[in-house]
C-alpha cells in the first residue's frame, strides 16, 4: 500500500538562521509514522539541513539540479554533488522553473534520467495552467507532460518516483482545486499510468496535490481516495501550519 507523504517546498526563502530555526521546530514535532515527512530547502542549506535531520523523521530534498554530471555551467548543481551531502531526493519540473527557467519536457526528461542513473527520489511536478483548465484541455496537458517526461521509464524506475499533480493556477494564488477536481485528476492520472504499465504499478505510484494547501484545506483534499499527500510551499514555511497538514494526511 501506498504511503502517504508530505513534503515542503521553501523555495527561495528563509536564511541559514530562519533555516535552523524551522528545522528546530519541525524536529520537536511527532509525525504519524503513516506519513513521510519531506522538506526541500534552498541549495546554499541543504548541508546544515542533512545534518540537523540526522536521526530524524524529516527527509531532505533539493529543489532542482541539472542532467549534466559536471562541467562548465555556472550557478547549477549535479546530481553528483547532492548525492556527496547525502541528499538523496529532489524537485523536478516545478511550475516556477518550467515557467521562468524555460524547463521542457525534453529537459525534464534528462533531469530524470540523470537523477534516476544517481539512485535518486523524485518528485516530478506538472500540471495545467488556467487557460487550458478553462478550455477544457488539462486532461491534455498533463497526459503530454507525463508521456513527454516519464512513460518511456522501465517499470521498476516507478519505485523512485513520487508524482506531484500542481494545476499552475493553483500555486501560490491562494485558489485551491476542489477536492472533486483534485481526484478527478488523481484519478485520470493513475489511470493512464496502468495503462501504459499495469494496474499495480499505477496503484504503487503515490500522487500528491499541490497548490495552496492549508491546514483549513488539507483534510477534505488529502481524503480523496488517489491524492496521497502533498506539495506545500507558503504554507511549509510556518511549522505550525505544515505540522496541521501534515496530521491531515
Ligand atoms: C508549490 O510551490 O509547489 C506550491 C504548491 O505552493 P503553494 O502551496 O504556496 O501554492
């Protein structure tokens, strides 16, 4: 059976100070050992974060790296430098990096790969912005971001990812999908996947709900029988509320 999870995305917020401070206070907190607990922090911390986590429920990702192993691409980090610090997850294809870091599906696919060649986790966003929601084309466009990205995966590279479903209009603009729209989604994406592969891969894949996820919000979305967690970014900044999201899950 599928695990739930919850994972914070920092983006880019919080010092090395405010960074330790936050860790501190998720590490005081109980979690239900049912649910994984992960966090994404910027780059310039994940090594104070991999080790403050240490021996605790909390699992570190990164928020992007480049396909490439080494080389001269300045300001990006490889897979093999995250995997150096211990950080053995990472963020891939977030709405903000396709949008202002001109990520393609083609780019994604490499990162993928990349990622998958280092034994990592990934948690591969996608979703549909609010002009083909409203022309009735997101079915569409998330079945062509996954095929694009994932479907030429072997099945056992499923074991290492971790889908999370972010309809763009919903990031970061305080308008949640509704718990109906997030499992028709859920639903329509597990789908395509057993099609693709077989019903029991599909039913293994754990698929989270991004976008504007609040502690008000979090149960009746995380309650829909194929949303299995997810992505929280404003709101995995204040312990408090991602600690309540986290009990929803
Ligand atoms: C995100 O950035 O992945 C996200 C879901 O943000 P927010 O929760 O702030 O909408």
């Amino acid at each position: 059976m599928r695990k739930k999870i919850v994972a914070g995305n920092w983006k880019m917020n919080n010092n090395k100070r405010e960074t330790a401070d936050l860790i501190q206070s998720l590490k005081s907190l109980s979690f239900s050992s049912e649910v994984r607990v992960m966090i994404a922090p910027a780059f310039t911390h994940l090594v104070q974060v991999e080790e403050m986590t240490q021996g605790s429920r909390l699992e570190v990702a990164a928020q992007n790296m480049n396909a490439a192993e080494s080389g001269a691409f300045t300001g990006e980090v490889s897979a093999s430098m995250l995997q150096s610090i211990g950080v053995k997850k990472v963020i891939l294809g977030h709405s903000e990096r396709r949008a202002y870091f001109n990520e393609s599906d083609a780019s994604l696919k490499d990162k993928v790969a990349t990622a998958l060649s280092y034994d990592m986790e990934i948690i591969f966003c996608f979703g549909e912005e609010l002009a083909q929601r409203k022309d009735n084309t997101h079915f569409d466009v998330v079945k062509s971001q996954l095929s694009a990205a994932l479907f030429e995966l072997s099945p056992s590279a499923w074991s290492k990812i971790i889908l999370a479903y972010e309809p763009v209009w919903a990031i970061g603009t305080g308008e949640t999908a509704s718990p109906e729209q997030a499992q028709e989604m859920h639903a329509y994406i597990r789908a395509l996947i057993a099609e693709q592969y077989d019903q029991t891969l599909a039913d293994a894949v754990s698929i989270l709900y991004g976008g504007s996820v609040k502690p008000a919000n979090a149960s009746a979305i995380f309650s829909q029988t194929d949303v299995d967690g997810g992505l929280i970014g404003g709101a995995a900044l204040k312990a408090d509320d991602f600690s309540a999201i986290v009990q929803s899950a």
